[in-house]
C-alpha cells in the first residue's frame, strides 16, 4: 500500500483501517489507529470508539493533545475517542520520532500470547526481521507483553514504567488476549511493519508457540 501521497493523515487511516478489515486484522469495531497532525506535532488523530473499522471516514477520528490528553476536535458531534488512547499517547511521549501508531486484533496474536507465559516474547531470527530494521545473522531479539486489564490507564502506566526504564528493541508489543501495537516513523512504515509482526506471529502461531530452534 503506497501512503505517501495521502492528502491528509485521516485520509491514511481510513486506507489502513480498510485493508487491516480486509485482511481479519481489524473485525467489527477491533482495534485502533492514530498518526500525529503534521500541522501539530504535538497532537494526534486517534480513531473514535465504537466504529466498525471497514467503513470508517474521516470524520471517525478526533484530535488528542499529546501531553493533556484533552480531545481538541470531535469532527463529528458524539464522537469519543478510543479507550486504548492512553496506550497510544504513552508512545508518542516516549519518542517524538513516532509518527503512527497501530493496533489490531489478529488471532495469531491472540493464540501465541495465550501459549506464552511472561513479559518478553522471544522472537525467531526469521529473515522478515530486516524489515523492521534489524540487519543480524541469527538476532536474539524479544517483544514485550502485556497484560490486558479493563482498566487501560493501567496498561498504559505499565508501558511508561518500562519503556522509560528499557528502550523496547523492537518497535511492536503485544497485549496478551488482545492483540499487537506497532509503530513507525511515518504512517507507511508503520503498516509496513505490522505486516511483519503479523507474519512473525503467524509463524509462531503455526509452529505451536515461541521456541527457538
């Protein structure tokens, strides 16, 4: 998918959200999507809650002040914005070079975080890992996890405190029973790269969990 040339970075997610529906990424309302505003580095569109992700338009999303949290455009009257925008605003503070961040509900990722116990998954050095900007012969490489909670503010709290403590080595995790969050440097790496985790997953997926040979 080329998204270079998108007008507008809601215009970006309303392509992303459909082909993530197409591929059974993103079923029913699953899932959510944000980029920061160019115009306004320090905001970002984040999708409203409750929108089935194969028929979004732009006036399914609203503007978030980074930093207050504080909704700054609804676009349309009633709309919300996700719940999991905390997770999202918890990256952009981590790093101003992030751009977008997605999150989608696979049921590879469902299926590998059921299997795997603990905080850190590790990951096979497939040669799909060049596409995340790993550039190693046989890297030993891990993808946090998360637990999932109804209460989001406390996952949210919980990527700040080691995020903040440990720079993540992968730009993906994964919240167990949920899904994965990926992020880039632009819109487009960012859907590039959630092709790649949900290759990975897939693999680990069908190879029964997350042993390495």
């Amino acid at each position: 998918m080329n998204l270079r040339n998108v007008i507008s970075p809601r215009q970006g997610l309303v392509q992303v959200a459909s082909e993530f529906y197409r591929r059974g990424w993103m079923a029913g309302t699953a899932g959510n999507l944000s980029c920061r505003d160019p115009g306004e580095p320090a905001c970002f569109w984040v999708t409203a809650s409750g929108r089935a992700k194969g028929g979004l338009t732009v006036a399914d999303f609203l503007l978030v002040d980074i930093g207050s949290g504080e909704v700054l455009d609804q676009v349309s009257p009633g709309n919300k914005p996700s719940a999991e925008t905390v997770i999202h605003r918890a990256l952009y503070r981590l790093d101003p070079r992030i751009q977008a961040c997605l999150h989608v509900h696979s049921v590879d990722a469902c299926l590998v975080g059921m299997r795997h116990q603990g905080d850190a998954l590790p990951l096979p050095p497939l040669e799909m890992l060049k596409g995340l900007g790993i550039w190693e012969e046989h890297p030993t490489l891990e993808l946090p996890v998360f637990e999932n909670y109804l209460d989001v503010d406390r996952i949210g709290a919980e990527i700040n405190r080691r995020f903040n403590a440990q720079v993540p080595q992968v730009p993906a995790f994964l919240i167990r029973h949920h899904g994965i969050t990926v992020w880039g440097e632009s819109l487009e790496q960012a859907f590039h790269r959630t092709e790649i985790m949900e290759f990975i997953l897939s693999f680990l997926a069908r190879e029964g969990g997350a042993t390495r040979p």
